[in-house]
C-alpha cells in the first residue's frame, strides 16, 4: 500500500529530523513544501508540485533511499512509524505552515560541527539563512532559478 502524502511527510519529518525538536521538525517539513511550492528552478521542473517526486528526487534526503553510498541505509522512513507529533508537524506544513526563520530555505544539511559554511549546495544556489537546532538552512540565489 502505498503511503499517503500525509503519511510521507510524517516519516521524512521524523527520519530527517525527529531528534531534533519540534523547530527543528518545522524547519525541515517548511524545505519539503517549500521544495513542493517553488514556483521555478530544478525543483519546480523535477517535482511539479508533487511531494512524492519531491521526497523521492534521487540524492536530495538520505531517509528516503534504503542503500546509501552502497551500504544499507539503517534509518529509513520505512523503518520506523511516525509519533502524532509528526503527523501534527506534517499537518501543519500540509495547511500553508512554514517556519518563519527558515524563509524560503531549499536545502538544509547537518554540517556535524558549531558553524554553518555559507553557500551550499556546491553549486552555489544557496546562501545560509538560519541554524535550527543541527541543520543548517539554505535560501535560493539567483543561480537556483536557472538549474
């Protein structure tokens, strides 16, 4: 059975970030919608729209793929059911809910040291806009509208 987008979000919510408070959880799922809702750029063309092909666009969340870097992922979002917290989380993003301090964030990652580099991807489509709790948070350039 397939999951619905609900449930999706809720599993990636709590893979991604589920140690991480609920700001944290909120700065993740606001990338996932905002992701879903940019208007233009590679996410917009790849996804349109659609959260699945946007949770599930090769090499962008580690959750959402069971072989990472040629080894079996050992946290996955089927490897573990979502907490009403996530599905709470998850309905707030579903309803036009972001966290304000992320703004229009695309990408996040968890640096694993005290600071934040201030472009990624390496690309140069993202320019540091907040640290949630471990991840740091990424807005679109320019550059972005023309991947």
């Amino acid at each position: 059975m397939a999951y619905s987008d609900r449930e999706l979000l809720a599993r990636i919510i709590k893979c991604e970030a589920g140690g991480e408070g609920e700001n944290g959880m909120k700065a993740v799922a606001s990338v996932v919608m905002n992701r879903v809702n940019v208007p233009y750029g590679e996410y917009q063309r790849l996804g349109q729209g659609d959260i699945r092909k946007v949770i599930f666009q090769q090499g962008q969340f580690d959750c959402a793929t069971s072989v990472l870097r040629g080894l079996p992922n050992p946290q996955t979002i089927w490897g573990s059911p979502p907490e009403d917290i996530h599905y709470q989380i998850a309905d707030w993003a579903l309803s036009g809910n972001r966290l304000f301090t992320t703004g229009a964030a695309l990408w996040y990652f968890n640096p694993f040291i005290p600071t934040c580099i201030y472009t990624f991807p390496r690309n140069g489509s993202g320019r540091f806009q907040v640290r949630v709790v471990n991840h740091c948070f990424y807005n679109p350039t320019a550059l972005y509208a023309q991947t």
